[in-house]
C-alpha cells in the first residue's frame, strides 16, 4: 500500500509542467513531519524513482537563483553573483544554508503516473484533470487557513 507521500509524489509526477519540490512541501500536502517526508523521498531517491536536485536561494530573499543536479559542483564557499532579473543585487559566499535538497520525478516515474492518468481502455472515463488537482490545493489551504483562525481565536481567548 502506498503511503500518502508516495501518492502526492505520483501525483506531482503525473503533471507534464512540474517543477523540482523539497520536503516541506510534500509534507504539507501529506500531513507528515519534514523529517518523515524527507525520509521517503530519499528512499524513493534510492529507488531511482525520484532525482536528487540542490537549489540555491538567495539568503537576503530566500528566492531560488540556480539548481544544481547530483554530480555538478556547488559553489559552497564561493562568491555567487546573482542574476540581473533578480531582486538580489549583491553577491554572495554561499553557505550550506543557502542550499535545499529537492526532488523531481525520474523519467520512469513520470511516465509510469501519466499512464495511469490517461483514460483505461474501453472505459471511456475521461482522463484526470489538473483541475482536480487545483481544486484539492485550495481545498487543502482553506483547510489550513481555518485551522490557523481557530488557533489564533482559541490563544487569544485563553489570555483574557
């Protein structure tokens, strides 16, 4: 039985325009610790399911500037020069805490979830659309943003 982080990286990976995504966000999306989702993704990793990625974010705007595959050198300890189409104007030494482990589905992976995203032989059921998949992310941040108001309500009632 495939774990809730396995289904949402199926689901990323069954999306042609998806982008490289860490472990936060898959938690979030799953309901899982950071550390339990970055524990999956590493093992679906070891798989060969998933590639590794490292991303390099502005320590100033914590924007993404350049992604680095396994095997290419990241630039710790040197000077990085960000963009011109950049809000970052002034260089940089990167540090291990400007770099984010991310994640992409592999080849096979993302052909193994469009397959079973496209329509089944004989059924005539229409394929799974984005749509779908847009309408559970707002579902999921309506979800947060409740959540978020009852603790703020629930705090700020316990200080009267």
């Amino acid at each position: 039985m495939a774990s809730q982080v396995e289904r949402i990286v199926e689901e990323i990976a069954s999306d042609p325009a998806a982008h490289p995504f860490g472990a936060s966000y898959v938690a979030n999306r799953a309901g899982v610790s950071v550390d339990d989702a970055y524990k999956q993704l590493e093992a679906l990793a070891t798989k060969h399911q998933l590639e590794r990625h490292f991303e390099l974010v502005s320590p100033s705007t914590g924007r993404s500037l350049a992604w680095y595959r396994l095997g290419d050198t990241v630039p710790i300890g040197q000077e990085f020069q960000p963009p011109a189409d950049t809000d970052d104007e002034t260089p940089f030494v990167v540090s291990p805490d400007d770099i984010l482990v991310t994640f992409s589905a592999s080849e096979s992976l993302r052909q193994k979830a469009q397959k079973k995203t496209q329509d089944p032989p004989g059924r005539g059921k229409p394929p799974r659309l984005a749509l779908n998949r847009i309408q559970s992310a707002v579902e999921d941040v309506e979800r947060r943003i409740r959540s978020a108001v009852r603790r703020r309500s629930t705090s700020s009632t316990m200080g009267r």
